[in-house]
C-alpha cells in the first residue's frame, strides 16, 4: 500500500491543479476545438496517474490517442502540469 503521506501530497497536487484559474483560459482559448471535437472540457484530453514513490516526478500526463492536439495546446496543458507535477 502506498505511504499515505505520498498520496497526500499527489491528492492535494490534483486539487491544486484541477482548480487552477489557468484551465479556464485554455477552455476559452481552445473552445472551438472542444467544440469540434466533442469534447466537454479540456480535462476529457488528458489524464494524470500517480507517479512512483520517491520520483523528482510526482505524476505522469497522459494523452488521450484519439485526439490529434494541437501543439499549442499540448504546451499549455504540460507547463500547467510542470507547475504542480515536477519538483
């Protein structure tokens, strides 16, 4: 079982990032593509799993393959990520 206070950390990590202020620009920024796609919110592009114990590397973003992203897009999405996933 994983140390409670590793998950802790990744736990307070995702509510960190989930409320971050910068995923509401992006929704608005990439809305048409959403759109297109069918896609509800930018958070239907991606996932992040929890990361192994003792990693500089906390989480691991992982793409949906049935989305072609634009590149932009995954940029912004990776810098948000860095911003609470890498130590």
């Amino acid at each position: 079982m994983a140390d409670s206070s590793i998950l802790n950390t990744y736990q307070n990590r995702m509510n960190s990032i989930v409320t971050d202020p910068e995923f509401q620009v992006l929704e608005k920024k990439y809305q048409s593509y959403l759109d297109l796609h069918d896609i509800e919110e930018i958070f239907g592009v991606f996932d992040i799993k929890q990361g192994p114990p003792g990693e500089a590397i906390t989480g691991k973003l992982i793409w949906h393959s049935e989305y072609d992203l634009p590149i932009d897009l995954k940029k912004d999405i990776t810098k948000i990520f860095n911003k609470y996933f890498v130590d």
